[in-house]
C-alpha cells in the first residue's frame, strides 16, 4: 500500500530551504525511497510551506526517514522553522 506524508511548517528563512533539499536529495541519491516529492509555498501565508512525499508503502518510508542524511536534514529544516514542523502521515487507500 502507497504512504504519503504531508509536513507541515513555517519559517522566514525561505532562501535556506532550496539549498538544504539540493543537498539531501544529492546525499541520498542512490539510498533514499521516495517515490515522489511536492514542495509547496501556501499562496495566502508567505511563512506557510507544505511537502507531500510519497512512497511505495510505510515500510519504505521508515527506511528512509532512518537513513542518516535524512536525519540530519530534519534536523537542519527545524533550525530553520519558527516553530515545531506538523507531520500527516497517509496510507493510499485509492488513486484515480
């Protein structure tokens, strides 16, 4: 079954944030289970952003949200939050 993850967070730090996904996806490459990824800036809220990530299924998610770079740049994106960030996590019950 597809997992998808939808974070939630704000900050007023915005230029740091491309340059921190750059450097993930460039540690990760080759290790990493994301299937799909969807940066978001809320339209109505300049400090609002969303990701929806989506993966294979939730055991592929918890793989790699364990690998180290991904930790790291959790932590790195919740220097750069101005408050803790929101996390939905989704099991795919369909897709049309």
């Amino acid at each position: 079954m597809a997992f998808m993850q939808i974070i939630e967070y704000e900050t007023t730090r915005e230029q740091e944030l491309e340059p921190l996904f750059d450097e993930w996806e460039q540690a990760t490459e080759g290790k990493r289970t994301l299937s799909r990824e969807f940066h978001a800036h809320d339209r109505d809220n300049p400090n609002h952003y969303v990701d929806v990530v989506e993966f294979p299924s939730y055991e592929a998610a918890m793989k790699n949200n364990s690998l180290p770079e991904t930790q790291s740049f959790a932590d790195r994106l919740r220097e750069l939050c101005t408050s803790e960030p929101r996390f939905i996590n989704l099991d795919v019950v369909s897709q049309h």
